[in-house]
C-alpha cells in the first residue's frame, strides 16, 4: 500500500512540477484527498529544505497514526524545537507502545505533569494509560485535581468509570450527569446503563442495610449479587454471589450468580446446568425464586415450592434446572399434572422432542384433565412446527384440539396448515379461532 502510494505520488509531483505547483500545494491536495503516506512524503521534503514547527509536528503525529514509532521518533529528534509537553507525549508513546514499558511511559508522563497540570493533553494522554492498566484509583486522583476536567466529557465519563470499578457509584453517577450537560449526544450510548446504575442504587443499599445487621442473610447477599452484575460491578457481584452460595448451596437463586460469575459458560452448563446464554431472571420472578428457595431449605420435599420454581425457572429460560425441579416434584408426586407439564415444557425447549413425546405418554397413565393434555399435546405440537416437521405437528395439534378446543390452537394449527399448503383448511381453523374468541 505505501508503495503504492509513493509511486502516485512521485507521478503527481512529475505531473504537478511540469505545471509548475509547488510542495506545499501537492501536499494540500494530499490532504483534501487524506493520502497519508502522500503527506508524510510531502512534509519530510518541505522539512528538508525549511523548517516548519506545524509541519514538523504534524508529521510526527502522522507517524504515530500509522504506528510507525521508529519514525515517529527520529522525526521527533529532528525538530529541534518540540515542546517539552509534546516531546513528554510522544517519548511516551513510544515507550508505551513500541517498547511495551507501561510502567515508565506512566512515570514520564506523571512527572511532566506534576510540573504541568493544566496541559490537559497530558492529563487525556495520562488518564488514557490508567485506563488500560486498569488503576482506577490513580486516574480518580489524576481527574480530580486537573484544571479543565469539569467541563470534558471524555475525562468525564472516563472518570465515571473508574469510580463505577471503585463502586463510588454516587460519585459515578455525579460524573455523568456532568458530562452529559456538557455534551448531551456524546453521552446518549452510555445513559442506558447509567440509569440502570440509578435505579439499582436503591435496591443495593436495602441488601446492604440488611447485611449490616445479619452478615449471614443469603436472601439480601443473592439480592445484592444480581442488582451488582445487572450494573456489570462484576468483582462485587462475584464476591456476594459466593458467598451466598456457600451459605446456601441448595439455593437455586445463588447458584444461578454464583456459576454466572465464576465460571465459563460451558463449566457453568457442565457443573451448574445453568445457561449463561440466558438472560438474568427478572427482579419478581428473582423474589419468587428465593421464596422457593426458602421452603425447600425448610422441606426438601415440598412438590409445591419444586413446581412453583420449576415455573419460575422456565421463566427464566433456565431449562436444565426447571426439568431438574420437575423430575423432583414427581418422584414426590407421580400423578402431579403440573410436574408432568414442567417436565415436557423443559424437554421441548431443551430439544429434546422425543424425549417430550415419550413424557406425554407417562402422563396419560396418570389421568390427567383435558385441559392438561391439551397443553401437553400444544406444547409437542410446536416442538414439531419449529423443527419444520409440519405433519408431525399437524397430528399433535390435532390431538390438542380434540382434548380441549381452544382458539389459540385453532390459530396454532391455522399454521400448520398453511405450511402443508392446505389454505382451505387453514382458513376454516382460523374461522373457528375468531368464532371463539367472541364467545363469552
């Protein structure tokens, strides 16, 4: 590409030369065209034969820009006249990048800026390094106390991370409203997970109030742990979650966050069989989880609180877990037709269609009302259509219907129909589902 590059370029300047234009107009012209290894040419011939602080500078950040540090830096050597601040900032970059010494690319910069606080490109450059060294608590200290920062969105917001990773979440939330008073549109992509930082606040401070008082209550340290990771304060929300699954291992609640935030997905699935691919429960189906949680710790084998969690579980898209709650419950209660429908609900979402179909059978020994065997039959019956096995589906559907008709699978078979290109069909089952839908 640079070679490319320079060979239109030395074409321009035969063509540009035998029409009389000088340097300084090629190089404009590079630059209405952004051709940067055109202008890096241009001003190292002008800078040949005059100096030029502008240019000089210009081409040491162009090096820089294409990452050409070597360059960067013998162009810095050539200008004799390079501020301190500027020399300070590129000698840096070059440690911090070509030399890969963080370390005293950070300690060359704090020093000029001990002697220079009010250069703000230090401080941006300065802060910038303690960001992707992850030393929240020295870019705190750096924003704090450098001139022109309150009224800079980037430091700003970049201070308002640190303080989120330093769980100054007030003081974070200070941050941002300021920079987005500042810059309202530089800030709009980052306000969703402020607010949820806003409203989570609260919650937080309940839980903690809580623990104050008993150190020992697993219910607040699960509360605390989900309203930490849903703000992605993932160090606090990993220690909570531990622990309230040390205290409580039983608990399905704590388990979920615990292996959410320990653990690699396919370890979390393996050991835990929790999905990580899945959402975080909502914060009433969280409450009614622990309220689940909290019988079982009491009765193991309360069928009830099992069914109620599986349900809740299921909610959650938690399917390894709803069917384990399921299969409990019917080991307590074989003829439990909610336990049965949990079970065959978790099985087709878990794809695992044949498995479902052979749980609807057992549950038919047992008697079930139509109502249930219709919900059996509905759920097998998209199992089937999303695996685009449209007769198979059809005879389920069917099935469902001659349990216990219902305009939802009158709509549902609609779809069916039409997929097998039966449209006459179709339209009748649609004319029964509205028909339905009417009747009081």
């Amino acid at each position: 590409m640079r070679h490319f590059a320079t060979t239109f370029l030395a074409a321009m300047m035969i063509f540009s030369a035998a029409h009389g234009s000088t340097l300084r107009e090629q190089l404009a012209l590079a630059e209405t065209d952004e051709d940067t290894h055109a202008r890096i040419e241009l001003m190292r011939r002008i800078l040949a034969k005059e100096p030029d602080d502008a240019l000089s500078k210009q081409l040491v950040n162009l090096w820089l820009s294409v990452s050409d540090y070597n360059r960067a830096e013998a162009a810095l050597k050539d200008w004799k006249n390079a501020p301190a601040g500027f020399q300070a900032s590129v000698t840096a970059e070059v440690l911090y990048h070509r030399d890969e010494k963080p370390d005293a690319a950070i300690a060359l910069l704090a020093g000029y800026h001990a002697k220079d606080e009010a250069d703000l490109e230090i401080t941006r450059q300065l802060a910038r390094y303690y960001g992707a060294t992850r030393e929240p608590q020295k870019l705190v200290a750096l924003l704090a106390g450098a001139p022109g920062v309150s009224g800079d969105t980037p430091l700003l917001l970049a201070r308002a991370k640190a303080k989120r990773s330093l769980a100054d979440f007030a003081g974070a939330l200070s941050d941002f409203a300021l920079a987005q008073k500042a810059d309202p549109k530089a800030t709009e992509s980052f306000q969703p997970s402020y607010e949820r930082l806003q409203a989570a606040l609260p919650k937080i401070q309940i839980a903690t109030d809580r623990l104050t008082k008993n150190p020992q209550d697993y219910e607040a340290l699960v509360a605390r742990a989900y309203w930490y990771l849903a703000i992605e304060a993932l160090d606090l929300g990993r220690v909570d979650a531990a622990a309230a699954y040390k205290l409580a291992p039983q608990s399905v609640a704590a388990t979920i966050f615990y292996a959410r935030s320990a653990f690699a997905p396919a370890k979390a699935l393996e050991e835990f069989s929790v999905d990580l691919g899945k959402s975080d429960p909502l914060p009433e189906n969280l409450a009614k989880l622990v309220k689940s949680d909290s019988l079982l710790a009491v009765n193991p084998r309360n069928a009830a609180a099992l069914m109620a969690r599986s349900f809740e579980l299921g909610e959650a898209s938690q399917y390894r877990l709803a069917l384990k709650d399921a299969d409990a419950a019917l080991e307590i209660s074989p003829a439990n037709a909610d336990a049965h429908l949990g079970k065959i609900f978790s099985l087709v979402n878990l794809g695992r269609a044949d498995e479902a179909a052979a749980a609807v059978l057992v549950m038919e020994k047992t008697k079930p009302s139509a109502a249930a065997r219709a919900r059996a039959y509905g759920y097998l019956a998209n199992a089937e259509f999303s695996a685009s096995r449209f007769p198979a589906a059809l005879a389920y559907a069917t099935k469902a219907l001659k349990a216990q008709p219902s305009a939802v699978l009158y709509k549902a078979r609609a779809a069916i129909l039409q997929r097998l290109d039966r449209a006459e069909e179709a339209n009748e089952d649609l004319a029964k589902a509205k028909k339905m839908g009417k009747t009081p």
